[in-house]
C-alpha cells in the first residue's frame, strides 16, 4: 500500500491543477488587504482557511485521488492484479490527508508571512491556535472527502461523489444551521462539523476540547461504510 501511495503522490503533484488553487489562494492571503487588528486578520485567515478555501482545495484534491482513476480504470485494474478493496479506500484516504496537510502548510506559511509584511502584532499563541486550526480544517476535509467517496464507490461515478463534496462542502453547513436555528432541534451541534466547532472553541478557551472524539468516530463510521459499500460493488474486472 505504501508503494501505491508513493505512485498515487507522485502523479497527483505532477498534475498542475494542485498548484494553480493553491497559488490562488496564497496570493489571495499575500496580496489582501490586511484587517485593522491583528484579532481581525485571524478572523479573516479561519474563514478563508475553513470555509471558501476547503472547498476549493477539496474538489482538485478529490478529482486527483479519486475520479481519475475511475475514468482511466486503474482503480479496477488493481482490484484485478489481487489488492483488497479496503487497502484501496484507506490509501486514497492517506493520499487526500498528505494533500491536504501539505496545502494548509503552504497557506499557513502564507498566512505567516503576511502578518510580518503587514507589521500585525500577531501573538505567539494566536499563530499557535491558527495552526490548530488548520489541524481541524485537514479533519473536516476527510471528512467531507470520505463522505463524497461513498457515493463515488457507491454508484463508481465521479460525477456523484463530486456533487456530494460540493453540495457537503458549501452548503451542508449553512443548511443544518438554519433547521437548528427554526426548529431549535441541535442538529448542527451533533453533525461532524458542529462537533469539530465546539472541539476548536473548547480548545481556544483553554479546555479540553472532548467533542473531536465523537467527531473521529463519525469519520471512522462513514470509512466502514466506504469500505462496506466497495467490498460489495460488482466490477467488471
């Protein structure tokens, strides 16, 4: 599996789309204007890193690791030369978690360099917690990247697992948060992204933030379920 996940890296950081994103969004960071305060520029680097950034990094993340090899066969290849479905489904998942720490490093560097440019007087423990943050961004990124696999494994199409990425990414969050707050019913509270917000505020707070376990849990479910749902899948091999 370590093999395959080497040959997986290495075609991916070939393809250029990994690059232009990121490019984008770093020059974003280094070219924006900076915020009155130090406090506002972090406000602006989460909602950049965890909402309009994850989604756009997610979809070439996902087109790389997953719908390519569904387009060009490879996947059914490997089932073919003997690899078990699961080591498959744990790679790809290895592959988008190394992809995505290796784009927050970039954007947290990023992010960094812009405070010294910009003269904010950023604190050590605001860098500390933004770094976190880009910890708990990778997390829910897995998480949306494990849900949309489902799907693709589910029906062997990229064209469904990408809808879900979307639809998950941009929209899954706002929607839960709006039947919460018209139906008081904490349903955003108990989702996985809910979960990974309550872990990071309880950590900013300096408490222990209890809520991730729940969240891993949930992450560790739907991959069951992606390796439940693959094993099954009939290919014609």
């Amino acid at each position: 599996m370590n093999r395959l996940m080497r040959a997986d890296l290495k075609r991916i950081i070939a393809k250029p789309s990994m690059y232009v994103v990121v490019l984008i969004l770093a020059l974003f960071i280094l070219l924006k204007d900076a915020a009155d305060t130090s406090a506002a520029q972090m406000e602006l680097y989460k909602t950049l890193f965890g909402n309009i950034g994850l989604i756009f990094i997610s979809i070439p993340i996902f087109l790389s690791v997953y719908s390519d090899e569904i387009k060009s066969g490879i996947m059914i290849s490997m089932i073919g030369m003997g690899m078990e479905r699961k080591n498959i489904v744990f790679s790809k998942l290895k592959d988008s978690f190394f992809l995505y720490c290796g784009t927050y490093l970039i954007l947290y560097a990023s992010a960094v360099t812009k405070d010294t440019l910009a003269n904010l007087p950023v604190s050590p423990k605001q860098n500390a917690f933004l770094l976190l943050y880009c910890v708990y961004c990778i997390i829910r990124g897995l998480g949306i990247m494990a849900l949309a696999s489902l799907f693709l494994f589910l029906t062997m199409s990229a064209a469904g697992g990408m809808l879900v990425l979307v639809l998950a990414g941009a929209v899954g969050s706002g929607l839960l948060k709006a039947v919460q707050d018209k139906f008081k019913v904490p349903i955003y509270d108990m989702s996985y992204m809910g979960l990974l917000d309550s872990s990071f505020a309880d950590f900013q707070a300096g408490n222990i933030g209890y809520t991730i376990i729940p969240a891993l849990f949930y992450l560790a479910v739907v991959v069951a379920i992606n390796i439940a749902i693959f094993d099954r899948r009939e290919m014609d091999l």
